[in-house]
C-alpha cells in the first residue's frame, strides 16, 4: 500500500520557537494532504487542506499565520507551527490522497511538547 | 456533514469475532462509509470503505444496512493486535475530507 513519511515522531521546543513537520508520499504523488492535530484522548480534528501548488484551505478557528502550510510539490508538505506555545502542545498528523483511491493513508504521527 | 454514533467502548475475548456498530441516520445517497482505526500514538489506519454493497478485505468485513443507516465493521478473528480505536466516518464525494467523532476503544482480552 501507499506509504506516508512524516517526520519528526517526536519534538520539544522552547515557547517562542518554531517547529516544521514534513509529510511526504513515497511512492505516489498526493495532489491533496490534510493536516489534522489532536490532543490526549480526544479524536482527530482537521486543521487544513493542501493541494500541491496552491495556498492551503483552513478550518474555522485555525489561524493560517500560526500554522504555516507549504505544498511544494506532489511528494511533501510542510506544517510549520510559528512561535510555538505550550497550548500549540499537541499530536499532529497528515494524511494524503491517492487520486482516484477513495483511502486516505496517515503518516505516524508528530509529538510536538513547547516548553 | 453527516455525523455517526458509535459506543465508546467494547470488550471482545481474542481469537472471537468482534461487531463494531456505528449509525450514520443523516446519510446522504453519496456518502462513502469509511473505518479507520488507530493504535496509540500512531496515525491511522484504513480498514475498509463501501458505499451500499457489503465489503470484505484482508483486514475485516463491511456490512452495510439496506436503507444505509447503519453499518457494521466485523472483524473475523481478533487478536491482541486489533486493540485499537475504531473510526466510522462518512465521506462526502464533493471533497476528501473526513470528519472524524470520537470512535469506539476496541479491547481485546486474553
């Protein structure tokens, strides 16, 4: 099956610093990715939509200037988390589309912790 | 969106077929059912998805009510490596989100 790479699994940052996700498809080309965050015991909520080569659609509520999308290509997205707080503390996780798969495959998963 | 409701929780003994519920009243005529399920602190994972004809993979089963009100995941045989939280979604074929509720913790016993 299609494979998704996110990296880090797992980042602690100091309050004020930012932090970049990678979420890359290895081994087809995800014309869309989505962003999602989710806290402890809680389900998946999304944050965003990206598709390669255009500007990022948002959930109500999150602020685009916070979280920074970037969909450079069909392979990697990026997430970055802008001066980071210790509420922006949270499990994140993207996920891509396979064109004409009606499955969406995750990546593992990033432990963000903002001290 | 449409949303669905599934229980919290279940127990099932390992080796045992195990029936996930969910209900999904509000469905539209094209929404696609689709069950993710999650282990601790890892991403998803697809199970299965149909639309109105019953489903089976590798992984489990999909069987879906006539009037698509409801649907039930079977997992054939659990094992302790099926411990997880199971997602019932709904998708919307105008986009590829999904919108996720809250899931029910499957546990296995030994």
């Amino acid at each position: 099956g299609a494979v998704v790479s996110q990296h880090p699994s797992r980042v602690i940052c100091k309050s004020g610093t930012s932090v970049k996700i990678e979420c890359r498809s290895l081994d087809f080309q995800a014309t869309t990715m989505f962003w999602y965050r989710q806290f402890p015991k809680q389900s998946l909520m999304l944050m965003a939509t990206s598709n390669e080569g255009s500007k990022a659609t948002y959930e109500q509520g999150v602020e685009k200037d916070k979280f920074l999308i970037n969909h450079a290509s069909l392979t990697l997205s990026t997430l970055t988390v802008t001066s980071a707080h210790p509420e922006d503390s949270s499990f994140y996780i993207c996920s891509a589309r396979v064109p004409t798969n009606e499955k969406l495959f995750f990546g593992s998963g990033t432990q963000l912790s903002v001290l | 969106d449409a949303k669905t409701t599934q229980p919290n929780s279940m127990e099932s003994n390992e080796e045992e077929p195990v029936h996930l519920p969910c209900n999904h009243s509000t469905i539209s005529g094209t929404d696609y059912i689709h069950w993710y399920r999650q282990l601790p602190s890892q991403g998803p994972e697809y199970v299965i998805h149909g639309l109105t004809s019953n489903v089976n993979n590798r992984m489990a089963s999909l069987a879906i009510a006539e009037d698509r009100k409801s649907s039930t995941l079977i997992l054939h045989r659990a094992t302790l490596r099926d411990a997880a939280v199971y997602y019932c979604i709904l998708r919307d074929p105008s986009n590829y989100q999904l919108i996720w509720g809250a899931g029910t913790k499957l546990i296995i016993k030994p």
